[in-house]
C-alpha cells in the first residue's frame, strides 16, 4: 500500500466540475487582479471566522510583515516569537524592518510558553528602564509586538498572551497560516490579536493553486492601510498615500478559495476524525508519544506529529513502506544559518532544539481512508515493537 503525505488529487476531483466553468468566465473576461472574486471571497472568509475583516493578499508572509507594518513596528524594533515555526515567521519580522527575538515553546503544546514570555517581556521591560534613566529617554522600548504561532493547526495559548501583551502594550499578531478554523476557548484562531495572518499555500488546510495569503481584523483602520499596503499604497488609482508592495490576491486564487472554503469544515472535521483514529491505535504503541489537543482548544490538524526517541531511523523504515512523512521541522530557527549573526547558540532554547530531533509528521489531510491509517499505525508498530 502507499500512502502520499499529502494527496492533493483527491481534493481536486471533488471541486473539478463546478470549478471549471468559473475559471473559464474569470479567463474570458480577462478580471484576473482584485474584481468579485476576490471580494467574495473576503467577505465569506471573514464570515467563516466570526466576523472581522478580511484583506486577501498574495501569500502568508505577506499578511505578516503587512500587519507589522501597518502597527508602525520596523527598524530598532523587536518582535517576540517562537524557534519552532516556519522560517516565514521571522523573514516577515525583517522584512519589516525589525529583529525578531525568540522565547522557547511549552512542550505539551508546541507553541508559545506563556511563562516564558512572560519571564522575558519583564527582563527587557525592567533593563530598560535602567536604560531609559540612563539616556534619559521615556518612551523607547526595543520590544514591541509578539507572534503566536498555532503550529500544527493547534491554537496557542492566547488568554495568557493577550493578558501579557496588555500588561506590556504589546502587539498580538498572530501566525494562523497553519491554523484555519482552529478553535481556542471558542474563538476562531486568528480572531483574537490585532491581526490574524492566514496562508492559503496550496498544503494548507485551505490551499489555493498557488501562493496566496489573507490577513484577518476587527480594526477598520488597520483594514484600510492593508489595502492600500497591498497595492503600492495607493488609495485610489494612481494616487498613492504612501509606498506599498504588489501583494495582492488574485481572482484565479479567489475562486478556489471561494469553492474551497465551503468544504473547510467538513475536510477539518475529517482531520480531526482521522487524528482520533491515529490517537487510539497510536496508544498502544511504546516508545511514541503524540501530540495532544491542549484543553479547550480544537485543533485542525494540519499536521499530525508523533515525538520519539530513534526518529530517524522510523523515518526510513516508513519510507521503505511506501509512507510519506515530514519533519516539521528539522531545525529550530535560532540555529539556522540564515541567523548565524544573531549570536545564539545550540542549548538557548532546549524545548524547541529536543523537539526537532524527536518529531515526526504522519500523513495527514481529510481523504485519508481507515485502511490507510491503520497500516501507517502498523508499520509504526511493527518498527518500535521489532
Ligand atoms: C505556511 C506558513 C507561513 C507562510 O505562508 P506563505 O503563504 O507560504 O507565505 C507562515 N507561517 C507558518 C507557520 C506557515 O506554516
């Protein structure tokens, strides 16, 4: 038996039929940037996570360093987030001009340690008041926002954040991009912060054909100057309030999105089956730890993540099964070349550095079949158990 990581095909043949007539109008009339496509799709996505608006863009890095942007964060500015996330996290910080600077992640959750952060928004916000006497200066303060990432399609601690971030007059941005239709304390993830940044990259839980991101607000303001960011910050045509970028979404994207987005909650509810189903066999298996759903929270499984010892060599074995699996990810960001300047060294951040040598992501995405599952758990068994 083989069983893909990932199978997109399957997904398609479900949408093909009704697809391709609306491909074939946007084509024919030639509307291929911004148009009702693309409205459409904002204002159903913003629906399906519980109000707000919704800005679409051209991918999830794009929705991240906008909303920093537009939070006025950049040069001689941090931003807390996390080592264990995509590198996307920390490229959007930069890009905007600011440092990103990281605290270490809970290791039953995956994500943010709210004490941790804590621990660290007190040690910058004490030093600098020390500092601030010294230059004599009352309003620097180099920390300025914090991005939560709901890795794996699990939502961050985000009461704790959010409480933390008020305390400190921090930014919340939060990194949604894995994370669409999640649930924490019954608000949909991305809904809760300043900003929620979606990804639409085609692996996602809802994936365009191609790049394309949205950013989530209930700030008409913020609304407004992502608009205008998106389209070289002009605020009608031609007359530009300020320099912007080309990060727009495009009607192709929107369309599938559009289409897409009505099947969201089926396909998650199908993940969340499926990782209950890997959940009880997988309990029987020594030597695997999983991944649990934190307590009042729903997670969408983008990926289900199992945590042992001899990863590496499960890895293969899966492999020569015919198994697709993933790591996710294989090297915390603090130890990236890309952040060799930064000075940090492998131990700064244990929680993250033991969980990317232990990791291993299964095949995941809603299609999956009972049979599959239970021969992905059998392979599993039969390599722990020799
Ligand atoms: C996919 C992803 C992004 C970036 O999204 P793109 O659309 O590829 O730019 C950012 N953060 C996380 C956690 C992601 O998984």
């Amino acid at each position: 038996m083989q069983v893909p990581f990932l199978d997109l095909k399957v997904q398609y043949r479900q949408i093909e039929a009704e697809l391709r007539p609306i491909l074939e109008d946007i084509m024919s009339n030639g509307a291929f940037i911004g148009g009702p496509q693309v409205s459409a799709f904002e204002e159903e996505f913003a629906a399906f996570c519980g109000g707000g608006f919704c800005i679409g863009v051209n991918s999830g890095t794009d929705a991240l360093r906008f909303a920093l942007i537009a939070a006025g964060i950049g040069p001689g500015d941090e931003v807390i987030t996390v080592p264990h996330t995509f590198i996307a996290t920390t490229e959007a910080i930069s890009q905007a001009g600011a440092r990103p600077v990281f605290v270490d992640i809970d290791p039953h959750t995956c994500c943010m340690d709210p004490v941790r952060l804590r621990g660290f928004v007190e040690d910058s916000c004490r030093i600098d008041k020390v500092t601030r006497q010294l230059i004599n200066q009352s309003t620097h303060r180099p920390v300025k926002a914090v991005i939560p990432v709901h890795l794996y399609g699990r939502p961050a601690d985000m009461e704790e954040i959010m409480l933390i971030a008020a305390t400190y007059g921090l930014t919340v941005v939060e990194d949604a991009c894995q994370a669409h239709g999640a649930l924490y304390k019954g608000r949909l993830a991305g809904s809760i912060g300043f900003a929620g940044c979606f990804s639409f990259y085609p692996g996602k839980n809802l994936g365009a054909f191609g790049d394309a991101g949205a950013l989530l607000t209930r700030d008409e303001n913020l609304a407004q100057t992502i608009r205008m960011l998106r389209e070289h910050g002009q605020s009608r045509k031609y007359y530009h309030d300020m320099e912007g970028y080309t990060g727009r979404l495009d009607a192709v994207q929107a369309a599938v999105l559009r289409l897409k987005l009505k099947h969201l909650a089926a396909w998650n509810r199908a993940r969340r089956e499926n990782a209950k189903l890997y959940d009880h066999l997988l309990a029987g298996v020594s030597g695997i730890a999983v991944v649990r759903e934190a307590p009042a929270t729903q997670s969408v499984y983008h990926l289900y993540v199992i945590l042992l010892e001899d990863r590496d060599g499960l890895h293969k074995h899966l492999t020569q099964k015919g198994i697709g699996t993933g790591l996710h990810y294989p090297l915390p960001l603090h130890l990236q070349k890309a952040y060799a300047h930064m000075g940090y060294k492998k131990g700064d951040f244990p929680v993250s550095e033991r969980i990317s040598e232990r990791l291993l992501s299964l095949p995941m995405f809603a299609e999956l079949t009972r049979e599959q599952i239970e021969y992905v758990v059998e392979c599993i068994r039969e390599y722990m158990e020799g």
